[in-house]
C-alpha cells in the first residue's frame, strides 16, 4: 500500500496456531445460534481440537458434524463433561439458560466460551462472577462484532499505536436483519429468554465502548427501545439505543435495530466511529455501499492524511489463539474476565433502564 492507503499504519503479522494438534481439546454444546460455528472455526485457527458435540436435539448435532467431520456426536452433556482431555466448552444455547449452563461447565472443571449475551439478568451476572472466583475457571464470550472482525481489530492496533491521540467518543450501530419472522425460533422473540435488545444485540457495542476507550467502567445516561414495526410480537425489541459515560472520561452512544432493508447485500451495515482528539477511525465492517470495495473497510484520517485500508486478510483474529494460550497459561492476554463482565452489565442496565418509545399512530 502507498502511504495515502494507510502504510505507515501497517498492520500486525496474521496470527498463526497457538498450540498443536491435542494440545487445547474443546467440545462444542447446544447449538441454538449459528455463531457456535465461528466460535469453533475461531478455536481451530488457533490450533484447537475438535473433540465432541452435543445437542439436545439430535438432527442439529449431525448438521454440526457435517461442516466438522472432526468430531464426534455425544449421547449427553454429561459424556462432555466428565471428559478429563476437555479444557474448555463453546456453546450458543438460548440465551437465558447462558448462565446456568456455563456454571455447569465450570464446576466440572472445565473453562467455558459462551456467544454474546453471555447471560440475561442481574441475578445471573452476579451468580457467574460467584462461580468464576469459586471454581477458578474462565468465563469467556463471543463478542464476535469485535474480535471476529478484521477492520475492529486494526482499529484496535491504531488506537493502540496512537493514530488517533486520545480517544473521547465512541459510536455504534448495529443494524441486524430479522428475515422472514416465521424462520426464528419461539425464544427469539420472549424478552425472558433473549434478554431485550440492548442485553443482546447491544452487548457487542458496549464491549467496543470499553475496549476503543481504554475504560473499566461507565455510566447509563439513558436509554430507550421501541418495537416500531412488529406488533405480531409485542415482546420483540426491534430498536434501541443507549449513551454512556465511560471511565476513561469518553462518552459512547450506540444504536441498534432489526430494519436491515432486504436490498442490503448482507444481513446488516456495521458501523463504528471512533473520534480521537488527534484524528478519527471509521468502520464500515460488512459493506461499503458507496464502493465496490467488500466489507472490512477502515477509514482512518489524522495529521497525516486520508487513508482507506482494507483489513480483510490483514490482521487474523488473534484473540483465538490468546483465549488458548489463557486457558492452558491461566493468563488474562484476550480478554479479562471483568471486562467481558463489565460489557454485559452495562447492556443489562442500559435494557433495564430504557424508556420504553411508542410508535406514532395514524
């Protein structure tokens, strides 16, 4: 790249394999959200191997052994469980039942990656910082908008190197497509079971919030949701928004919805902005609809210029390999258990605290 592509910025070397083959063994459990696929297709890159599967319903158990013909299907999660080679867990059940089953899992002795949100209530929360400090083992999420994202992680190098100074504002949006309603499973649309939007959804942008910010901590300003266009599902969260004040002295605002028109070429138009006081960083994560250019696009402009940069096969997903190396380690390298704590916490007392917005009439 010329330096108006961004070459003074270059990015870290790609990740490679952490460990080899049966050095980190992990299994893979109740499969009800796709990420469980780039959750393991994450742990493989690092170095991972694919022991066992299991759900509670067979034929998804059998998908899952079709695009990983690796493993092997489990009779029950007790099989899983009483396994001495596994060290760690990753599952997507539905989202209310996160918690108790990563309790499960860590009082067998085994460290436990869950997708996002890692849990839906206050009462969960505080039961999963008990049973961590109690068992010693890792509670890890899926944060995926971040740490399975190239343009995110080389914003987190840039900011990291100082490309931008100071950062002060970070701002999310997360649009998401809902698809043909019939198409999502009953949970999907009880707010017990989900958790609200903000607790969802939200959860990606508030670990953005801490992370770009440098923060261990914030504050809700407000918040507020909305169901605008679904009323065959009164408990469907089709919007939301929250602003925050962080530690660190920043502010961050992010905005959330389920109204990804169906002309968009991908489920949804992810976007960061992150305002720094020697420069700005915007992420255009899975399209540019003003280009032919594909997703992970990274806009960075400062003292020295514009700069477009292309982050797909750039940077890897190094968190994989760190998770590995912490779980084997006991290190802290990919993320810290407070901070994936801090994140969801935020999103359950940003869903908490909402005011509830009405749709107009007539």
């Amino acid at each position: 790249m010329s330096a108006s592509d961004g070459a003074n910025y270059a990015p870290a070397a790609m990740p490679k394999p952490v460990v080899g083959p049966g050095e980190f063994v992990f299994a893979a459990m109740h499969l009800d959200h796709g990420h469980i696929v780039g959750m393991t297709e994450g742990l493989i890159g690092g170095g991972g191997t694919l022991k066992w599967v299991y759900d509670p319903q067979p034929e998804r158990a059998a998908a899952f052994a079709e695009k990983f013909p690796q493993v092997t299907v489990a009779t029950s999660e007790e099989q899983v469980l009483e396994d001495p080679e596994i060290h760690m867990v990753a599952a997507a059940a539905v989202p209310a039942d996160r918690a108790p089953l990563g309790i499960r899992v860590m009082e067998a002795g085994k460290d436990y990656f869950t997708d996002k949100t890692p849990l839906t209530t206050l009462e969960q929360l505080a039961a999963a910082r008990e049973a961590t400090a109690r068992t010693g083992q890792k509670y890890a999420v899926y944060y995926s908008e971040r740490i399975h994202v190239e343009a995110a992680v080389l914003a987190g190098q840039l900011i990291d190197r100082g490309a931008i100074g100071r950062v002060i504002q970070v701002m999310g949006m997360g649009p998401h497509r809902l698809g043909d309603p019939a198409s999502r499973p009953d949970w999907f649309y009880e707010r017990a079971r989900y958790g609200g939007i903000l607790t969802d959804i939200g959860s990606h942008n508030f670990e953005q919030m801490l992370t770009f910010t440098g923060s261990d901590d914030a504050e809700i300003l407000s918040s507020s949701i909305g169901n605008f266009g679904h009323p065959d599902h009164p408990e469907l969260d089709d919007f939301g928004d929250a602003h925050i004040a962080l530690s660190s002295g920043a502010s961050g605002y992010v905005r959330v919805d389920w109204f990804t028109p169906d002309g968009l070429r991908t489920w949804g138009d992810g976007r960061s902005f992150i305002l720094g006081t020697e420069g700005y960083i915007e992420l255009r994560k899975y399209v540019d609809i003003t280009t032919d250019h594909g997703p992970n696009q990274v806009f960075l402009v400062n003292g020295e210029g514009e700069h477009r940069i292309e982050a797909a096969g750039q940077v890897g997903y190094p968190f994989f390999g760190e998770l590995i190396l912490d779980v084997l380690n006991r290190t802290e390298n990919a993320m810290t258990q407070e901070h994936a704590f801090k994140a969801v916490e935020l999103a359950l007392k940003a869903q908490e605290q909402a005011r509830v917005l009405t749709a107009p009439q007539g």
